[in-house]
C-alpha cells in the first residue's frame, strides 16, 4: 500500500525517503523484480558475461540482478558520485559557470588550481596502483607460461596513464594565478583528460565499468528529488539496463482453481533498437539498429517479454509510467458485480495540495471506494477455499502466496519443517487414475505435494501449452506411473526408439506390477496377489518411490534380503502364544 499511495501521489522523495521504499518492491519474493528477465536481457555490448568458448555464462551467474538491486541500494546515483572522473566533471562545471557569471577572482582560481592538483595527486596514486597490479598479472603469466599480450598492454596503458598525471601536476605546479586565462584553460584542459573514460559503461551501476559520468543536469538538478516512487528508478533500469520499454500493464486471472477469481498482474516488455549514428553529406543522422541484439542471444529489437508480478504492482507501475491498465474481460465480467462510488474530494485534495498530501498517513492518500448499498459488503476469501455457490465464484480472492493482508507481499516466513526427508505422500496409483485428473485435480495434487517448490502457471500459459501442468506433476508421481505416461508419450510421438529404451530401464516393482495386470486379465487370480505382493515388497524397500532408480543413493534403500526374512519370519509368528498382546498391531 505504501508503493501504491506514492505512485499515486507522485510527489517527488529525497534519497533518504526512497531507499526505505525500495526495499518493499525488491524483496518481494515472486514479484515483479524477481520476475524481470536480468540475466537474458541485461545488455552486455563487450561480451563480459562469456566464458572461455564464449559461450553465455549461466544464468545464475549473470550480474544484471545484482547490479538492479545494487542501484536499488543507491550505487551510482546521479550526480553523488564520487569517483575520480565524476569529481573532476565537476570541477569542469563550476568553472563553467564561474565563467558565465564572471565572478571569477584570484581566491576562486587559487581553489580550482589547488582541486586540481589533489584530483591529480589522485589519479597518480590510482595510477601507480593499477600498474602495479598489471605488474603482478604479468608476472603470474609469465611464471604459468601463458600468453602475456594483454597483460603487457594493460601494462603500458598503466605506464601511459602515470605518466600523463605526473606530466600534467608538473605543468599546473609552475603555473600562477598572474595569467588568469592561462591558468584557467590548463585547469580545463587538464579537467577534460580526467574526465575522459576509454570504456564508458553501458547503463548506470554496470560492474565491471567506471562510474557513468553525470551530466550536468544529473549533477546539479536530477541529484535532489529525481524520483516519486521505487516504480519511477525501476521504469528507468529497465530502460537503460535492458534496452527495453513497458508498452503494456494488465490485470489477469492467475488462478488455475476452479471457481477461484485471483487477480494478478503482468507487464510487456518490448526490445528497443540500439541507437547509432552515422555522417551523410557532412552531416549527422541518428538511426536505431534492428539487427544489433546488444550482446544478448536471440534478443533482438521489437522482441516481447511478459513479465507476470502481483496485482497491486502492475497498477503502481501503470500509475507511475502513466500507461493504461487493461483488464482481463473474465475478471471485468465476474468481478463487476457490486456498484461503488469514489471519494471525489479526497482524490482533489490528495492529487492538489501537495503539503496536505504529505502530511496524510500512507493509507489516507489513496482515496476511499464506497458501495452505494451500505447493507453489501466486500468479501474476500482465501484462493483455494472450495466454491459452494455461484456468487462465491464472484469473489476476488487472496492468491496462496500473500500474506492475509492484500498489498503486504507474499508471505516469507519459512517453517521448519519436522517431517520425513523423502514424502511417502503418493496420490496417483496407476495411469488410469492419473488420465482421470481434471485440471482443478492436479492444481490441488500439486499443491500437497511437500516435493514440489516451484510456482504454478497462470491459465494463459497453460492454455497457451496444455501440457504445462502435466511436465510438472509428472517428475513428483509414483515412479511406476511416470514410466508408462513416457512409454505412451514416446509413443504418441512416433519415437518408438525411445519407447523402447524406456521399457528396457523399467524397475522390478514396474515390471511386478504389469505381470500382475496381465495374470488378472488372463484369470489368473492367485498369480495375480503374488505378483501385487512382491510389487508391494519392492515398494517397502525404497526411501522415496516417486524418483527413479539409482537417483539418490542406494544405502537410503532397505535390504531385499532382510525384508524377505522379516515377512518370512512374520509369516511363521503364532499370534495365539502371545495372547492379546499383538491386538491392534497390524503386522506387514
């Protein structure tokens, strides 16, 4: 709500202000910042995040989320640099605007002549460091016997480098305040060598680059209040980190539960060109490059994204980025059932004094929805509640992963759990059982499962691809099923290669259980229970009957030697010499 009430307001925040909102937008598990594509999309023009082969690293190791969270943080602020470059882009300024104002006077020069020669003093020291790393990385490649070209460049830019700072502190140390001109367009002069980067980030905060040079708007202007809402930085990442731009904001059904209306949000994405520029008849045109993926594989301009978030995250961004909000017409048509009415002075005294609006508490400045019937009541119910009548299917309800209050954010307090390291919870006997699962069954099967961690699909991916629901409850099945839904599967496709390699690698309770099938279907009865019962034998042996052969370790399973003896020895126990002390036992 506190995201939502600033979005609204757009007033503009101090750094202090913004930094404690920020952390409620991207610590929000399974929201919006998690599900932005920072590891596809991050643009990398020179090709960092290559291993060896050049091949794109994993995304786990990818550093576009590190680097949006690191300016959600606050590194790289506009205009609060601190880095050599930036100081001296400043000083470059304020003699500019000195210069403007012709208030120049011996005591103004003595203090830029004096900056100057500690920015030099600076970069000397920097200098003098860098090279001797460059020192120490050739050394190490000399002594592993590997190829040193790029350490012997690196070193003599570092020789460059030094030498360029001592060789500009010498001339600015022989120079006085007499010949004002002079000594101003040296201080310039060397300002301009300072400020120069040989390879300028691609996007503010890119790890791995000099700090981006501040313009001199984002030095002295955009540095005070240049964002209203954690959503206003992120509108402004996406667009320089993943050369994107959010063309869409839509509010959707995200339940797969039958009669449940859970509203969630997404966001379109769409791939911007790279912006080039190219000189024709003496003069410079500008134009967008469409085949350029910007270091990023498959990415190309006018490419789409759909990023799904919480409800209350695609409005506060629509709001923000002042973007329509379309509304799934399922939601319109079950949802709008109740007619309501909208403070109108409270939207005009929140949106016209500012001063008002800042003294208001976060829940008071977004304005008040009233229902005309006062009887009528906005009842909410928890997703996954089963519906008993036809207006329950009316109610939006509050999605799983939420805490019970609707615009707190998802609910991260993990329990610890006291039950077993492998689920015996196996639901699904046989394929017949499983073909009989409606799409409600096995929402509700995955939602049990203590096996499955991932986050179900909305119902536009799952109608998009209906197999979707099956590829996730398949792996968490009884082992035995698992096989015969791929041995049919594999079949259906054609690939019998592969139906055959399947029923090849079939386990001895798979193998117990379809003998047994086959015996019942040829009447034979007796055979039938053997076969059931060294089915049920094999089962009792293994940890966890959901997972393959040989998918953990075998010392997890119990002994078929020693399980035999028992149920021999069971077999041969006389219940009657111990009275009624095995009453109740229900003995294997």
């Amino acid at each position: 709500m506190k995201l939502l009430s600033h979005s609204y307001t757009s007033v503009p925040l101090s750094k202090s202000v913004l930094l404690s909102l920020n952390s409620l937008l991207v610590n929000r598990d399974g929201g919006l910042f998690d599900n932005l594509p920072w590891s596809t999309w991050s643009v990398d023009p020179d090709m960092k995040e290559r291993d060896a082969a050049n091949n794109v690293v994993d995304s786990k190791y990818a550093m576009g989320k590190r680097v949006a969270y690191q300016r959600f943080m606050g590194k790289d602020w506009q205009g609060r640099s601190i880095s050599l470059t930036n100081m001296a882009k400043r000083l470059r300024y304020m003699l500019e605007a000195d210069e403007e104002s012709k208030k120049d006077s011996g005591s103004d020069d003595n203090t830029m002549l004096s900056l100057s020669q500690r920015l030099l003093e600076l970069e000397i020291t920097e200098a003098t460091m860098f090279m001797a790393e460059c020192e120490k990385n050739l050394a190490i490649a000399n002594a592993s016997e590997k190829d040193d070209q790029y350490e012997v460049e690196q070193l003599e830019k570092a020789r460059a480098r030094l030498q360029l700072a001592e060789t500009s502190l010498g001339e600015l140390g022989g120079t006085t305040t007499d010949n004002q001109s002079k000594s101003q367009s040296l201080v310039l002069s060397i300002l301009d060598k300072l400020s120069e980067q040989e390879n300028p980030p691609p996007y503010r905060g890119a790890i791995g680059y000099p700090a981006k040079l501040d313009s001199k708007k984002e030095m002295f202007e955009d540095s005070v209040l240049p964002y209203s809402s954690p959503y206003e930085l992120l509108n402004e990442i996406i667009s320089e980190q993943l050369n994107s731009e959010v063309i869409g904001c839509v509010l959707e059904q995200c339940s797969l539960l039958e009669g449940n209306l859970v509203v969630g949000g997404s966001l379109l994405l769409k791939r911007k060109g790279v912006e080039r520029t190219a000189t024709l008849a003496g003069e410079t045109v500008s134009y967008s490059d469409d085949d350029d993926d910007y270091g990023n594989e498959g990415v190309l301009p006018r490419s789409m994204y759909v990023v799904e978030c919480f409800s209350d995250e695609a409005i506060g961004f629509a709001m923000t980025s002042r973007l329509p909000i379309l509304v799934q017409r399922e939601i319109y048509e079950r949802a709008a059932t109740k007619d309501v009415e909208l403070d109108v002075m409270q939207a005009s005294n929140v949106r016209n004094e500012t001063k008002s609006a800042e003294s208001l508490s976060y829940l008071n400045r977004i304005p008040v929805i009233r229902l005309f019937d006062d009887i009528a009541d906005l009842t909410t119910q928890v997703e996954g509640e089963r519906v008993l009548s036809k207006s329950q299917s009316r109610f939006i309800r509050i999605p799983l992963t939420t805490n019970p209050s609707p615009f707190d954010g998802p609910n991260q307090s993990s329990a610890a759990s006291n039950g077993p390291v492998f689920s015996t919870f196996n639901p699904v006997a046989s394929l017949d059982e499983f073909d009989t699962l409606s799409e409600d069954d096995k929402v509700r099967l995955l939602l049990k499962l203590e096996s499955f961690k991932g986050a179900l699909p909305r119902p536009r991916a799952v109608k998009s691809d209906p197999t979707l629901l099956d590829n996730m409850l398949v792996p968490l099945i009884d082992e035995s099923v698992r096989r015969q839904y791929q041995i049919r599967d594999a079949e259906r496709r054609g690939d019998f290669k592969e139906a055959n390699a399947l029923r090849e690698e079939i386990s001895p309770r798979q193998r117990a259980l379809e003998e047994a099938q086959a015996a019942r279907e040829a009447g034979l009865e007796e055979r039938a229970l053997q076969l059931e019962e060294e089915a049920e034998l094999y089962k009792a042996l293994r940890a966890d009957v959901t997972q393959d052969e040989g998918s953990y370790s075998r010392f997890l399973d119990r002994d078929d030697w020693y399980e035999r003896e028992t149920k021999a020895r069971i077999k041969r126990l006389d219940k009657k010499k111990f009275g009624s002390l095995l009453d109740g036992i229900d003995l294997p």
